[in-house]
C-alpha cells in the first residue's frame, strides 16, 4: 500500500514544563485536509509548529515522504507553506515588499511583478504600495496570506486560523484557492474557530480536547460516525490504541 506523504506518529508535546497532548498520530494524503480544533489553549499552534519543523515534540516524529522532517530540514521546508497566527508583517516594509520578504524567509525568492500579482489575487492591489503601517488589520492579515496567492504552492500548507480578521469576501477567496489546491493533489493543515465554506472532499479532523478526554480509542465510534456523503467521499479515519489522537472524517 502507498504510503502518506505525510504522518505524525506518537506526537507529544510540553510547554512550559506542561504536557499539552501526546499520541498524536495521522497520515495525510496528497488532496487530504486535516482541519486541528480544540479549545483555547489546547495545543492547536504547538502543534502545527511541531508539524512545521519549528519545534521538537516531547516524544514522536513528524515524517515527510518517509523521513523525520528533524532530518530533512530545509530539505522539508521547501515542501511547505507555514502560515502562523500573528500577521507577522514588517510595518516599516510596503506591502509587496511584505511578500517578497515573507517569501524569502521560507527560501523561496520573489519579484516584485511576482508580489504585486499576489496582493492583486489577494484584492489588495489597490495598498501594494503602502507601508504596512498604514494597513487595517485585515489588511495586514491578507499581506501576510499573499504568500497562498504565489504559484506554485509548495505541497502542504499548514495554517493557523487562516480565516481570522479576514472579511466574508477574503474567506470565500481563501476557501476557493484552498480547494484547488486540494484539488490539484495538495495537502493542508488547518485551524480555526471561524465559519467557513472550505469543505474538503477528504477531510480528517483532529479534535485536541477529545484527546486530552482520552476519547482516542473509540475507532469504532469513529468510523461508525462518518457521514454517508463523508464516506462516499472517502474520508478516512484512523487511530491508535490508547493514547491516540482522536482523528475522525468530519464536516466543518
Ligand atoms: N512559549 C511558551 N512558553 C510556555 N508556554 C507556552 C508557550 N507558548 C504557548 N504556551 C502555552 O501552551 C498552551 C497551548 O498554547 P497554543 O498557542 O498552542 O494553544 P492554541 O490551541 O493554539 O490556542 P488558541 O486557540 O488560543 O490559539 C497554552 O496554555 C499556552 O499558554
């Protein structure tokens, strides 16, 4: 059987000398959504940057393609498109000059005509000249997610709170350049607290206050559970014996 692309096995986490989760484990597919939820505090940002390769887990491995990504490295960073929480936007830079320095920082070298066509996409072609101090902040939010506008996107993207401060227009823009990305055989990781119409035709979903309930060994649940649309569209489920992450198909 063909192996995922991408796994977690047996993640644990701690910050600040607590444990936040462990037994996290899944396997994503190319065209699979993983969409991370939980309470505030949960664990939902530690993890992404444990999957992201900004952090080393307590226990378990991150794996990209069959390799611990602690090995791969850069190598595994130019796979990926980490979107973090925070705008992360230099006030004192304009906005494409945001995107060509977001971009280098993840490796990937950008021109202006390449930026400027991303803020366009992201409907912000109107500011590309402004400094980001002059930004609203969603604004700000949507310089920093210019960097989904670039083609071609790396192969998985790991995004936390995507959706956060954008307007309804910006959601749905963001929802439908996450499908075709999916579409077209990509992957994602997601979190967010925000109604959104991104709907998967493969989704798994990985509930961190389910896990922390040590509800993680109820595969049978699990499975059962699935909405018949959910099944036909094949979404897949899996755990481990306790403790395991409660990894269910779902609908957002
Ligand atoms: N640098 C740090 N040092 C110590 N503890 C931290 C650090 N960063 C986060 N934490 C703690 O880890 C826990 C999980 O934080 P995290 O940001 O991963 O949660 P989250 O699920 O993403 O929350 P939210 O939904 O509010 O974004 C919190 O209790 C937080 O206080």
């Amino acid at each position: 059987m063909k192996r995922a692309p991408f796994q977690a096995c047996a993640l644990a986490c701690e910050r600040g000398g607590r444990r936040l989760f462990e037994g996290v484990d899944f396997a994503l597919s190319e065209g699979e959504a993983l969409w991370l939820s939980g309470a505030n505090g949960s664990g939902k940002t530690s993890l992404l940057r444990l999957l992201a390769g900004l952090g080393l887990p307590a226990e378990g491995e991150v794996c990209w393609r069959g390799k611990p990504v602690r090995e791969l490295r850069e190598d595994y960073h130019r796979h990926v498109l980490y979107c973090g929480h925070a705008a992360g936007v230099k006030d004192d830079l304009s906005a494409w000059e945001n995107v060509v320095y977001g971009a280098a920082l993840s490796g990937r070298r950008v021109s202006r005509g390449q930026a400027e066509a991303a803020l366009a996409r992201a409907g912000l072609d109107h500011v590309a000249m402004l400094p980001a101090h002059a930004l609203s902040q969603g604004q700000r939010r949507r310089v920093a997610l210019a960097r989904l506008y670039l083609d071609p996107l790396p192969p998985l993207l790991l995004l936390d709170e995507p959706f956060t401060a954008l307007d309804a227009q910006a959601v749905q823009a963001l929802c439908e350049r996450l499908a075709a990305h999916l579409d077209g055989g990509g992957m994602a990781v997601y979190t967010t607290h925000q109604a959104h119409s991104l709907r998967p035709q493969r989704l798994q979903r990985l509930d961190l206050d389910q896990l922390a309930a040590g509800h993680g060994d109820q595969q049978a649940w699990r499975t059962d559970q699935l909405s018949a649309p959910s099944r036909a569209a094949g979404v897949s489920a899996q755990a481990r014996a306790r403790p395991a992450a409660h990894v269910q198909g779902a609908r957002p």
